[in-house]
C-alpha cells in the first residue's frame, strides 16, 4: 500500500481545521442558548403583555388570541426567514461576524438601554401625546379579528432585539435548516405569553385573564431603576460570555 501522495496530504489537512477552543456543536448551543434567552426578554415586554390582555377582554376572546398571535408570528417569521437567507449568502465564509463578537455587541446595546431607563431619558424629552395613541385604542375596542391579527403583525415588527437575535443565528454559521429552526424557536418563545393564555383560557377562561392581569399590573409597577438594574445585569453577563469566548 502506497503512501499518500504530498498534493492529497495538503488536500485533507485543509478540509479539517476544528477549532482547538469550540467546536461546530458547541458553537450551535451557545447560539441557541442566546436566542432563547433574548426571546424570553422579549416575551415579558409590558406592551405584548397588555395586548395580550387587551385580547382577552374582547369578545370572542380565544380567536381574539388566535388571530393577534397568527399575525405575530408570520411577521416575525416572514421577516426572520428574509434576513437570514439574504445575509446568509453575504456572510458565508467570513471569520469577522462570529457569535461572541455579537455577544459584546448586544451587551453594549442592553448597557446603553439600561442607562437610558436610568436616567429616564424620554420622560425628560416631555410626555408622549395622548391623541397619538387615541384612534388605535377605539380601534382595538371593537371585536373584529382582523383587527387583532393586524396589532400581531404590527406588534412582531422588525426591532432591535429582533436584529440582534437574528446576527446571532447568522454568525454561528450553522446549517440553514438549523437557523431556520432556531428562528422558529425564537418566536415560539417571544409568544410564550400570548400561546400559555391562550391555551388556558380554552380551559380556565375567568382565572386566564386575572392572572395575566395580574402579571401586566406587576410588570408595569416595577420601578425604573429595578428594570435598569436587571438590564444591565444581562448587558454585563453578555459581556462576560461574549469575552470568554473571544
């Protein structure tokens, strides 16, 4: 049996160059872990909470539900699925964008985020117009389920969150289908609170909208320096993992 020729050699030593710190597995589960941690963020926020609410206190309120969270959700799939197919190609084999790089990103941005709530930038820009807000709540008072998947798809509008989520599915460099399914991961938990509540409410209608009450007039009498602090806790924490990782 002949010895491998030299060309063959050099052919196999550059088709397998693991990294000696992380491989493709672990990479993956770092993206996902992430991910799932961001959508949980998302998942609590004060407004899809009370739309949430807002849902159940219209008639009809399980298709209410259905419809507001149908709309959410093809939003934020369709837009996922544009993102990760167009940027795919762009990033495919670029070393620059990698997970941890991403990690410090989105920890900045969550540090800034906490220092704009610190400081209550907006309340000191003077309050926000009443009549702004006016049309969309007699709007959503009435029972028309176009209505509701109308204020789902609005709702899943593309955010900065979003985006970040979004770069961290990209620079893992995993397969296409397990992006995709992460992506899909992502929204199945962002809409934990619009899919639990409706899913009890098929069989707890009356104790389904107390609790949910309940959570939203809990979420929203937190004091501005305890949602600064708990942000800035993550913006450090990504920090951390982003630099270890480095």
């Amino acid at each position: 049996m002949r010895p491998a020729s030299s060309s063959t050699a050099k052919t196999n030593s550059l088709a397998w160059t693991p990294s000696p710190t992380e491989g493709p597995t672990t990479r993956i589960e770092l993206m996902l872990a992430t991910v799932l941690i961001m959508a949980l963020a998302v998942s609590v926020e004060p407004f899809r909470i009370g739309m949430t609410v807002l849902m159940l206190n219209r008639p009809r309120p399980a298709l209410q539900l259905f419809a507001f969270l149908c709309g959410g959700f093809a939003m934020g799939t369709t837009v996922g699925l544009i993102v990760l197919f167009v940027f795919r190609r762009i990033l495919l084999g670029t070393s620059f964008v990698t997970v941890p790089r991403v990690q410090l990103l989105i920890g900045l941005l969550v540090l800034f985020i906490a220092a704009v709530i610190a400081i209550d930038l907006f309340g000191r820009l003077g309050p926000r117009p009443a009549k702004l807000a006016r049309p969309a709540t007699e709007l959503l008072k009435g029972d028309s389920l176009s209505v509701a998947g109308i204020a789902g798809l609005s709702i899943a509008l593309p955010s900065v969150d979003y985006f970040a989520a979004l770069a961290v599915i990209l620079a893992s460099g995993a397969a296409a289908l397990t992006q995709v399914a992460v992506l899909v991961a992502f929204n199945v938990v962002a809409f934990a609170l619009v899919e639990i509540p409706l899913l009890a409410y098929l069989l707890a209608p009356k104790p389904t909208a107390r609790a949910v009450t309940a959570l939203h007039a809990w979420i929203r009498s937190r004091r501005r320096r305890d949602v600064a602090i708990a942000l800035a806790v993550i913006g450090c924490a990504f920090l951390v993992v982003g630099a270890s990782g480095l």
